[in-house]
C-alpha cells in the first residue's frame, strides 16, 4: 500500500502524518503483535512516510521558489544617508 492508494492518508496534512507515523513506529516497537497487525502496522507506517516526505519535497520546492521570485524582485537602489533617516514623522518632505 502507498499513501497514493489511500484516500485517507492523502487527506492528513503534514503534523497529523507525522503523529500517526510516530504512534504506528511507538506501537510496532513496543511488539506482541501478531503478525497481521505486524504487517499492517508496517504497511501503514510506510505509507505515511511516503505522504511525510511528499510533503516535505513540495514544501521544499515551494520555498525554493520563492526565494527564487524573491531574489529576482531585489534592486539596488541609491539611497544618500541624509534620505534614509527621514521619515514622515520627521516632517521631511
């Protein structure tokens, strides 16, 4: 099972993902599982791992493209010391 192949798993954003990841890694840990829910547990935890790191991947490509709009909307301007420390509650006009 992948986290693409549930609906359920698709819908949880990022910290409700990860706290059911840590819950499912807690449970497996602790073990006196029978093999079934062994199995299941692991299949879950994978998926949700995979839905984590999507997320993050996106999230990463997000900011990156931000940075990138941003860094590109940045101009030098020419600013004389004396204008820098006007302000309209100066009274400077």
């Amino acid at each position: 099972m992948t986290a693409s192949s549930d609906p359920a798993i698709d819908k949880l954003g990022f910290d409700e993902a990860l706290a059911e990841l840590q819950r499912t890694v807690a449970e497996l840990e602790a073990g006196g599982q029978p093999l079934e829910r062994a199995l299941a547990l692991h299949e879950r935890g994978a998926a949700l791992l995979e839905h984590c790191n999507r997320l993050l991947t996106d999230a990463d490509l997000r900011v990156r493209q931000l940075v990138a709009v941003a860094g590109k909307g940045l101009q030098a301007v020419d600013v004389k010391p004396d204008e820098a420390q006007e302000t309209p509650e100066s009274g400077a006009s």
